[in-house]
C-alpha cells in the first residue's frame, strides 16, 4: 500500500509539474498589448503615423491599435481610460494638453501600465519621446530664411512679407507660431506680415485660408505654418486648375512634418510645378515607429529605467534633399549642424 501510494504521489507531481510549465508557456507565449491614444486623425501624417506603428508592433508579435484623439482633451481622456479598462501592457500617449491628462495616466501606472509621453510632456510618464518644438520650429524657420533670401537677394532688407498660418489649439501650436513670426531674426529680407489663426489645422481650411489672402493681401507669396496640413491646402489653392497664379518661382511654402505627398509637393517645387518648399520633420514616419518601439521594448526589459527621456532627430527636406529623402525615406545628407547658428 505505501509502495502504491508512493507512485501516486509521484505520478501527481509530474502530472502538477506539466501543468505548470505548460501554463508559464501559455504564459510567455501571450501577446503584449498595447494602445495608442493619438494626438489625432485625418491628415495624411496623423494617420500614416499611427498605421506604421501598428504594422511595426504587429510585425514583432504585439496586439497593437489606437484611437483617434481627436485633438481634444476629452476625447483622449476617454480613449485612455478605455485602454485601461482593457488592460493594455502599454499605453502611447500624444497629449493635446498634458496637464488635461493628469488622473488617468496615474490611474494607468497604479494599474502597472508602463505609459510612453509621446511628444507632449505627461505630468507622468515611463518613457519621455520629446522632441524640441521651439527647437524645430527655429529650423523650419531657418530653412525658409535660407530660401527667402537666396531668391530675393536684390530685394530691400525685411521688405518680402511673409505670412504666418497658426493654429493655437495645442500647446505645441502656440509655441511654434511664437517661433514662426519671429522670421525677421532669421531672414535679413523676410518681412513679418502677420500671423493668420486657424481654427484647425486641416488642408481644407489651408485651402480657404489661401484663397481668402490671396484677395486680401496678393503681395504675400511666403507662408510659414507648424501645421503640414495647412501647408498642403495653401499649396493646393496655388496648384489648381482654377488657381490665379501658374508662376511659383517667386512663391514658398514651409512647414513641420508632412508625409510622401508633402515630399511630392516638395520635389515638384524643384520643377516649378509646387509652391511648396519643404519641411522639418522629427524623423522619417517609420523611424518614429522604430523608436516608439525600441522605447517600449527597453522600458518592459528594464534597459530603460521609468523617467527616461529620449530626443528625436530632425530631417531637412526641401529641393536639396527630396529626391533622398524619397528614396530611403530618410535625409543624412544635410544635418541640423548645417544649419546651426
């Protein structure tokens, strides 16, 4: 009798011993999730941006998705608080108003939920992905003086007006414009015109915007904007078949970030077929993808320690760049040293 219930006993441990490590294995072999409450949706880099997130994590095995923040508080809040309810491993924030934000990225690392700031800077965070908005502004503004006075080097000192089209519903936005009608410190012949706000920054008003100035105020033929949709729909006024203006040799636009039809729009500009001149981006859409990604995989493995700030690169793409730009999706020829001050 204790020979046999010896054997049972040892037959029941090997028996326990399976079922456990076939639950570690069920375990380990579990997707991680992870959710992306972005700063919003609808133009072209919004979305390819949260596209190429999901297919990069997809790609390496996470159950990955967002949520259109609609450039708006609430609409994030709500949106985050849904992916905790979920219980995601990883929360992507890009905060309209950060201070908006406060509870429920708390809520989300008391429940352990690492959280990335993407952009804008949560109150709390694991992982900071900051890039410098005063920053890149004063590069795009350095990018379209570098322009304006190349073309109009015969022109009357701080006579060529240009315009600035803002959009001041995100903190980023109010910064960079503050940077953007300072052109006058950058350009010797640039001419602060004014700066025009916007209730959004979508092309469509872009579009109206330049439709409008152009009956107000045809002497501007220079736009500066933070907002790359705004960009394309003033560059889409000027290039329409019932646009009043075919020349564009005297005409630029520049903006922040964009995607490939900004960079077509860029590398028409070459031709004389664009107005649109070029843009500073953080990074290629893809590399930003790759970073969110190699952030997040640090912060779970612990090679990045809660609290880690990280700064993007920035991309210089106008006339001199495009072609490389649209060819690797990334510019190396030109760096942020050519054009320090």
């Amino acid at each position: 009798m204790k020979r046999v219930l010896t054997l049972f006993l040892a037959v029941l441990l090997v028996m326990t011993m399976v079922l456990s490590l076939s639950a570690c294995s069920k375990s380990s072999d579990e997707k991680k999730s992870i959710g992306f409450v972005t700063f919003g949706l609808g133009e072209g880099f919004f979305q390819m941006l949260a596209d190429t997130y999901k297919s990069t994590f997809e790609a390496k095995g996470w159950e990955a998705s967002y949520a259109d923040g609609g450039f708006n508080p609430e609409t994030q809040i709500s949106a985050a608080e849904n992916y905790i309810s979920m219980g995601v491993d990883v929360l992507v924030i890009w905060a309209v108003a950060p201070e908006a934000m406060t509870g429920v990225v708390k809520q989300a690392m008391d429940q352990g939920i690492k959280v990335i700031s993407f952009v804008a800077e949560l109150p709390q965070y694991d992982v900071l992905m900051l890039s410098d908005d005063a920053m890149i502004a004063g590069y795009c503004a350095k990018l379209a003086a570098k322009w304006i006075d190349e073309t109009y080097a015969d022109a009357a000192d701080h006579s060529v007006p240009v315009a600035v089209l803002s959009c001041r519903t995100a903190d980023t936005g109010v910064l960079q414009a503050n940077v953007l009608m300072e052109i006058e410190k950058y350009s010797k012949k640039a001419k602060f015109a004014g700066e025009f706000e916007q209730s959004d920054e979508s092309a469509t008003t872009g579009q109206t915007t330049a439709e409008n100035l152009y009956t107000t105020n045809p002497e501007i033929k220079v736009f500066l904007t933070a907002h790359n949709g705004l960009a394309n729909g003033v560059a889409s006024f000027y290039t329409s078949m019932s646009s009043p203006v075919t020349d564009y040799s005297d005409m630029g636009i520049f903006c922040i970030n964009g995607d490939d039809s900004t960079a077509q729009s860029i590398k028409a500009s070459v031709d004389g077929k664009s107005p649109l001149r070029g843009t500073v981006m953080t990074g290629s859409v893809q590399d930003t993808a790759n970073e969110i990604l190699k952030y997040v995989t640090g912060v779970m493995d612990g090679t990045y320690k809660s609290g880690h700030v990280a700064y993007a690169r920035n991309l210089f793409v106008y006339g001199d760049t495009v072609d490389e730009y649209l060819k690797t999706g990334d510019v190396t020829s030109v760096t942020e040293t050519d054009f320090a001050d």
